[in-house]
C-alpha cells in the first residue's frame, strides 16, 4: 500500500526554523514528482513548494529565499527547510507524491508560528 507520513511540524517563534520530512513507501520515489502544500484555516489549500523528478524546484512566492525542499531518493523522502518562519506560515502542511496520472497525499503535520 501506499503511505506518506510526514513528521516534523511544532510550535516555533517568529524567524524560528523547522524541518519537515515526508516519508514514503508503496511507491517508486524516483519515479514521482513530490510537493509541499499548505492550508490555513478559512484558506485553500496551496502549493508551497515541488521538487520534480529531474531535479527541477519549484517555489510559491511566499515562500521564496526562505524555505528549501530537497530529496533523498535512498530513503525515500522529501524535506521541506523552513527559516526566516513568519505567522503567516501557520499552517497544516502536507506532502504529496504524484505522477503517471495517480497522486498521493499524506495526512498533514501542523506547524504554527507564534510568540
């Protein structure tokens, strides 16, 4: 069966980092695009940032300069770098895998930004 399981969401002040981490299994990692999404509460659910296959990223405006997505197809896991956090980053955070016409979502991890 397929599986995300992402980890790594907290509580973190203002400027603060965090790393998140997307685990995967069921799945060729290699062969897949992965992404990060978020959603805030009374918002749509929004691209954060994508890491294809062929090592092309992709970054939301937002977020640009201050988070980094990276993978390590070995272990099957994509990473979200989050520095510089700001409140507006409060968010439920989710990884997804996609490709081939199929795609896969995780559960989501919370991570807020506050004093």
């Amino acid at each position: 069966q397929v599986q995300l399981v992402e980890s790594g969401g907290g509580l973190v002040q203002p400027g603060g980092s965090l790393r998140l981490s997307c685990a995967s299994s069921g799945i060729i990692f290699s062969m897949f695009h992965m992404g990060w999404y978020r959603q805030a509460p009374g918002k749509q659910r929004e691209l954060v940032a994508l890491s294809i296959m062929g090592g092309v990223t992709n970054y939301a405006d937002s977020v640009k300069g201050r988070f980094t997505i990276s993978r390590d197809n070995a272990k099957k896991t994509v990473y979200l770098q989050m520095n510089s956090l700001k409140p507006e980053d409060t968010a439920v955070y989710y990884c997804k895998a996609f490709g081939a016409g199929v795609e896969y979502w995780g559960q989501g991890t919370q991570v807020t930004i506050s004093s």
